[in-house]
C-alpha cells in the first residue's frame, strides 16, 4: 500500500508497511493520589503482533486507563511496557506516541486544520519530506474510503460524523505506526454507520496486520472485530482474555456471562461460517433433463423432493411429489422457486435467517459463480452448533484445566521459594 | 474499498437507504455532500466601508462646524496651531502602546495560568486583575502618580493596569474552553506541549483572544483621555481645557474626536480578527 510513497529522502518507515509489533504489559497499575484503591490494578497481559485485542468491561472499569498507559498518555504508577521487546516505560513519551496510532471517540479532529493537514501532522512532524507527505494523505485518504480530490481540503465541520471518523483512523495510521489504539472509536455515530466503520476496519486490519487494541462497552462489536477479548471488571482485573469462541460457549464467572449477555449460542452463530458445518447432497435434476426422467426419479427415490437446476447449474425450483401432478405435466408452472441462497462464505447466521424464512426448512448453499454445492437444513445446523458449542466447552476446559495445573505449579514454587528462604 | 452506498440494496431500496426492520434509514455518508464551497468572502465591502464611512462623515461635519463657529480669544488659544494634531498622537500613541504592553503581559500570563502546574494560582491570579480594573480609573492614577510622580509613562502604567483584566481573563477562557479530548487528541498523535499549544490551543483559542484584545483596546482609548490627570497629554486634555475655561466647542472637539477614535480602533481590530480567526472555526 505504500508504494506510493517513495523518495530518497524518506523515512524508513515509508515504502514499506510495518505491520504488527507485539505488546506486553508487565504488572501495570495506576494509582491516583488521594484515592487508596488503584484504578487499573496489576494488569499483565501479552498480545501479539498483528492481534486485534478488544479491551471491554463496564464504563469506569479503567479500561481506557489501561489504553492510555500504553501510549503513556497517562503514566503508569508501576509495571513495565514493552513494545517489541523494547521497554518504553522510561522512553520520552512524544518519541513513543509519534510511533503508536492513536484515534479517539469523536474523531478528535482539530476543527482549524483541513482534513489534509489533520492527516499530514504526524508525517510532518516525524520528519517526511514535503511531497511525500503530500502522497501519504492522498493515499490514506484513499485507504478509508474518502475521495481525496473532495475531501483534501475540507473542514472537520463540513463532514459528517462517519466521515469525520474515518478521516480520524487515517490520522492516526499515516505515519504508518505498528501499533493502533483506538479508544471507543465508533461510540459516537449512529448504529448504521458503526457497522459501515466496523467493516471497514476488518478489511483495513486484513490488508495492514498492524496491533490494534481497541476499547469498548459494547460487547457485540467486540466479538465483531476482536481476534482476541479481554472482559475487564472493576479496576481493570481481566476476568478472562480469550478468543470471542471460547468466551461465547464458555465464560469463566458471572461476572462474564453476565456481560455476554442474553443469546450467547445465537451470537456464537456469528463466528462460523457454512463451510464450516457438513453440506449435504441432495437430488438434483435440471431443466434440461426429459420429463420422465423426473417423474421416476420422483416416483423411486427416497426423497420426496428434488431441486431443479437451471442450465449453469444454478438452483432453480424445488420440486416436491405432487407438484407435477398439481401443474398437469407442465414443468413451467410446477414447483417452487428458489428464492435465497447462501455461500460457504456466510455466517450460520445467515443461514439459520434463510432456514427459517424458507418454507421447506432448508437453504441451497452456492460456490463462487451460484453453481449448487449443496444444502443446509435444520437438522444440520442444530447438530453442527451442538457439535461447536461441545467442541468450544472441551477446549475451554481444557484450557481451565491448563491453566489451573500452571497455577498450581506456581504456588508450589512460590511455596517452596518461601520455604528455602526462611 | 466499498462504501456502503455504492453497494446495490436488496429490493426496492433506492441507493443509500437501508432496511432496518422494515423501515428506511437513509446511510449518512451515502447523503449528497454538498459541492466543496469555493472560499467565502470574509471581509464584506460593507464591513469595509460602512464604519469608515460614517467616520469620515462625522469628522467632517465636525470640521465645518469648528471653523464657522465664533471663538473667543480662550478658545482660539485652546486650539492654537497643531495643538489638536499633537493631542490626537498623543492619544494614538497611548493607546498603542499600553495595549502592546497588555499584550505582553496578559497572554503569556493567561498561557501560564492554563498549564497544568500554574492552574491553581488563576482564581487568585484573578482576583488581583479584577481589583485592578474595579478600581475607579481616576483614583488609579491618582494613586500612580503620588507614587511614580507626573509623567506619560505613568498614565500608561494605569492604563495597562486597568486594561490586563479582560485581555488575561479571555485568554484563559479561551484556553480552557477548548475540548479536552483535542488536547488529548493533540498529545496522543505524538505532538509536544509546545506544539500542541502552538499549533492546536492558540489558533482555536484565537477569536476569544481578540474579542478580549478588541475590549482593551477600545477600554483604552477611553481611558487615555484621563492621561491628562497624570501629565499624559491626548484628547483629555483638550476636554479638561473645555470644561476648565467653559469653552463648549473645545469640550465637544476632544469628545468627538474620542469617540471617533474608539470607533475606528474598534474597526480595525474587528478586521483582525476577521483575518486572524481560523477558516475552519468560522460559521457556515
């Protein structure tokens, strides 16, 4: 994506994507003065490079404060921050910031600068040169979906809250940084453009890898974007950091269950795909066959349906025993036309909204070019989220159980430290 | 990418417009924005002109009448030669440089009672600035001049005095009405706390600045007419020298004269501030 930007004189952060770098938080707290409990108590956490990890908990949980350690907009009491490896706890915090991405709720766009010199002052202050940085606004703008021609030299005001937030994420990316923060980035536009600004940062994550952490309330959204959640409580103690899966089908205390809320399987639904579940055959003719072909076909099989494929082996109609009958002969008006498809590509979701709508209670599922692959019906799906969620809680336990022998190994070493010491 | 909008809607939906439980709801972004507005013209020909104009009308008529008056000897001697071109400097320059030096004290001041280690002294900070300007003028320099003796630079001294307060107490609101979370913005991009105060809380801070700048200012021309008390000279004096000896046309000159000052210093500095406020805070 940044072929565009080159030039002698450049930076070595242009020509080149950075893509992810990894991030450890070592036992980071942040006590305020005159306030005995600490805000964010004792957080370690690992994420890796190229991870999007969502930080999500009830509002004042500190997850923001622990947002802001990172980039050290707020400056740890105790604990260690490295970012690749590097400890930047004691690194000058306008040196580490000019490296780290950084988007907030309402964009934060200074409403005096026009788009182009909002998105250019990172570049410019990290030493670009003038024409490269002129390149980079053109192609972020690019990137987030913003024709640069329009919206170049325009005012915050003159742009709409979507629009204003996504000229805020190339803000925050035009430097190029490896690590992304955003801090409720979407919380304040309407639920419509959310979901627009959401999809958009999956494809933009998919192209660019970097390390996003991102904070939220909004547990949907978390399982929408996160590779990896981190369900925060009260002075940010993570209760369970995991897979959007794994805390789905198996929360590890009230208090996350409690935040995954209402319709956890159905959420679950979301997270795999129909090439995931088995897609069973189902007997098909097609429009080209005889008539009497069919009507055996009918009168013989086991099944007392069949779908009709057109001539690119599209589905077409589905037939059922008496429909023939029904239309006297007349394949033009027999049958029932195929109104919804799905691809291997979509949700369970998906699929279980077309099962329930159609009256047979099956979908034909598609490949690429609409041929037929097979179909879904009830019946699968019920067994295949069965088979997930078992499968889901039998990794999960596993991992408790893991977990639980690590833990157990600890404390013996600590016991026995504390006995060798006395 | 795909916008949302370029994407064909399922049914009947016309481009741009979802369906949300069997309702429309029209994307926002998909909204046609409305053509990129070619600059608008901030000075207008009637800002340029009008207030001018109607100076110009009232100096002249004032002229006229001056010179057909009948005038005693008292009078005539009041107004002797360039005296009333000397007066008229001598206020400009009064005014000039108390403001200059309001600037010089009050912004700084203001930039430094907004820092994060200084915020606790304002409200005193304040205080002290409020007694200066509620303390009657007159008394000020009174006062001045029992201490730092006659003399212009007394007068401006008081001037400045009296002036800091509303110059000081926009600056600091105008810093501080500044959103937090563009601050936070501002630091968290990697901008130093030199240039975010440069280059994102000055400029937005800018038109409540100047309306402040634009108050001492005109406060000042007024109060250079007590310059007169301190051995200062300007217009006061021609007003002082009116009412002393009961010349009416003396008294009225050096008023007319005032005001007509006040209303084009007003003038200007609103042009400034036309020409300094930030394109992007302007109004739609």
């Amino acid at each position: 994506m940044s072929e565009t930007v080159t030039g002698p004189t450049e930076t070595p952060a242009a020509g080149t994507t950075a893509s992810g770098a990894t991030i450890r938080l070592e036992n980071l707290t942040k006590s305020y003065p005159g306030n005995p409990a600490p805000a964010v108590d004792n957080v370690t956490m690992d994420i890796k490079a190229g991870e999007t990890v969502i930080l999500v908990g009830p509002s004042g949980c500190g997850k923001s404060t622990t947002l802001k350690m990172i980039n050290r907009l707020i400056e740890p009491t105790s604990g260690r921050i490295r970012i690749n490896d590097e400890d930047v706890t004691d690194m000058d915090p306008v040196k580490l910031r000019r490296k780290i991405g950084y988007a907030i709720q309402s964009s934060g766009l200074f409403p005096h600068m026009t788009v182009a010199e909002n998105i250019a002052l990172v570049p410019k202050m990290t030493g670009w040169s003038k024409s490269g940085v002129k390149d980079r606004v053109e192609e972020m703008l690019d990137l987030v979906g913003l024709d640069p021609r329009e919206f170049h030299g325009r005012y915050p005001r003159q742009l709409s809250g979507g629009q204003q937030q996504r000229v805020g994420v190339a803000r925050a990316l035009a430097a190029d940084p490896p690590v992304l923060l955003m801090d409720e980035p979407f919380g304040a536009v309407d639920p419509i453009t959310r979901d627009h600004l959401q999809d958009e940062l999956i494809r933009l994550q998919h192209e660019l890898h970097k390390t996003i952490v991102f904070v939220t309330h909004d547990f949907d959204e978390a399982i929408k974007l996160g590779d990896r959640i981190a369900v925060l409580r009260e002075r940010s103690h993570i209760a369970q950091f995991d897979t959007p899966e794994a805390i789905l089908t198996n929360p590890t205390d009230d208090f996350v269950s409690g935040f995954v809320g209402a319709g956890a399987a159905l959420k679950r639904l979301n997270l795999t795909r129909v090439r995931d579940v088995g897609i069973a055959d189902f007997p098909t003719v097609t429009v080209e066959d005889p008539l009497q072909l069919i009507f055996d076909k009918l009168r013989d099989g086991s099944h007392n349906e069949l779908l009709m494929l057109d001539r690119r082996n599209r589905p077409y109609k589905w037939l059922r025993r008496g429909d023939l009958m029904r239309a006297k002969g007349s394949l033009a008006r027999a049958g029932q036309l195929v109104h919804d498809t799905v691809t291997r590509d979509a949700t369970l979701h998906d699929a279980l909204e077309a099962v329930l709508t159609d009256s047979g209670g099956r979908v034909a599922v598609t490949g690429r070019r609409g041929e037929f692959i097979g179909v879904v019906d009830m019946q699968t799906l019920m067994n295949s989220v069965h088979e997930l969620l078992e499968a889901d809680r039998l990794t999960a336990m596993e991992h408790q159980h893991d977990l639980e022998h690590l833990r157990g190994h600890q404390t013996e070493q600590e016991l026995e430290g504390g006995g060798s010491g006395l | 990418m795909t916008p949302s909008h370029q994407a064909p809607p399922k049914g009947a939906r016309p481009p741009g417009e979802h369906d949300v439980g069997g309702h429309a709801f029209r994307d926002e972004e998909a909204e046609p924005s409305p053509p990129s507005p070619g600059p608008p013209r901030r000075i207008t020909w009637k800002k340029l002109v009008l207030v001018p104009a109607v100076l110009t009308v009232v100096l002249v008529a004032t002229y006229l009448w001056i010179t057909h008056v009948e005038l005693d000897s008292i009078a005539r001697n009041s107004l002797a030669g360039d005296i009333v071109e000397v007066r008229w400097w001598q206020h400009v320059r009064l005014t000039a440089i108390s403001t200059f030096w309001v600037l010089i004290i009050a912004i700084p001041l203001g930039i430094a009672l907004t820092r994060p280690g200084l915020k606790k002294a304002a409200p005193g900070v304040t205080v002290i600035a409020n007694i200066g300007q509620a303390t009657p003028a007159i008394g000020l320099l009174a006062l001045l001049v029992i201490w730092l003796g006659i003399g212009p630079s007394t007068a401006i001294i008081g001037m400045v005095i009296y002036a800091v307060l509303p110059v000081l107490s926009n600056t600091v609101a105008g810093l501080n009405s500044i959103e937090p979370t563009l601050v936070e913005a501002s630091r968290g991009i990697g901008m130093s706390a030199m240039g975010t105060l440069t280059k994102v809380e000055l400029p937005l801070a800018v038109p409540l600045i100047l309306a402040g700048v634009r108050t001492a200012l005109v406060l000042n021309v007024g109060t250079a007419t007590l310059a007169t008390f301190g051995g200062g000279g300007g217009l006061g004096d021609l007003i002082t020298s009116g009412i002393q000896t009961q010349r009416m046309p003396v008294l009225i000159l050096g008023s007319v004269l005032t005001v007509v000052l006040a209303l084009l210093v007003d003038w200007l500095a609103s042009l400034v501030e036309l020409w300094l406020t930030p394109r992007g805070l302007e109004e739609a």
